[in-house]
C-alpha cells in the first residue's frame, strides 16, 4: 500500500521486537513489520464502513434464533488407546502425569 501511513514505525517495531525477545534477520524485519502495518490499513479501512446504529452487534456472521439454535452435543469421554505409547516417550512420568522439568525465569530488560 504505497503512500499509507505506517503505525509501526522501525523504531515501534524494533521495541516490540526487543520486548518480545525475538532475533530476526534485517528482511524478516522489514516483511512484519510490513505486513502488520497491512493489517492495520485494513482495520481502518473496515473501521471507517459507516453502520446503522440500530445494527445489533454480532460474534459471527450468520445469526441464529434461538428456536433453530442446534443443541449442544453431550460430552462423551474416551480412554486414548495409545496413552501407553505415549506416555513411554516421555522423559519422566509418574503418576499418571508427565513431569516437566522446572523452566528458570530469565528477567528482560
């Protein structure tokens, strides 16, 4: 989109990046950072389509009345036939739980 203002400045991103703690080469940069400043344009863009205020705010796009609403489906539980399989692949496993070990905490700056 050329000539579109850029939210996402190389300084912005290169924050986010930094917070994030991500190492991405200099074309990886410039293509996120690009794409995410797409994005934006485009909320913008849906941003500005003008809408009826008596329009009802919707979660998805095909409202269902609550007489055609299908039910929900009850919950059947099933024992896995692998878990044995799986479970012999992990490290350590007691109990019936995997064993994770501890993941020391790294504070960033």
């Amino acid at each position: 989109m050329p000539g579109h203002k850029e939210d996402i400045t190389p300084e912005v991103f290169n924050h986010l990046v930094q917070l994030a703690a991500l190492e991405l080469e200099n074309s990886q940069s410039e293509y996120l950072r690009s794409e995410l400043n797409k994005q934006l344009a485009s909320i913008r863009e849906l941003e500005a389509i003008k809408l009826e205020e008596s329009l009802p705010a919707a979660s998805h796009g095909v409202p269902y009345p609550p007489e055609h609403k299908p039910a929900l489906r009850e919950d059947e539980w099933e024992t896995c036939p692998e878990a044995k399989a799986i479970t012999a692949q992990a490290p350590q496993f007691e109990d019936g739980y995997i064993i994770v070990p501890d993941i020391p905490h790294t504070t960033l700056e």
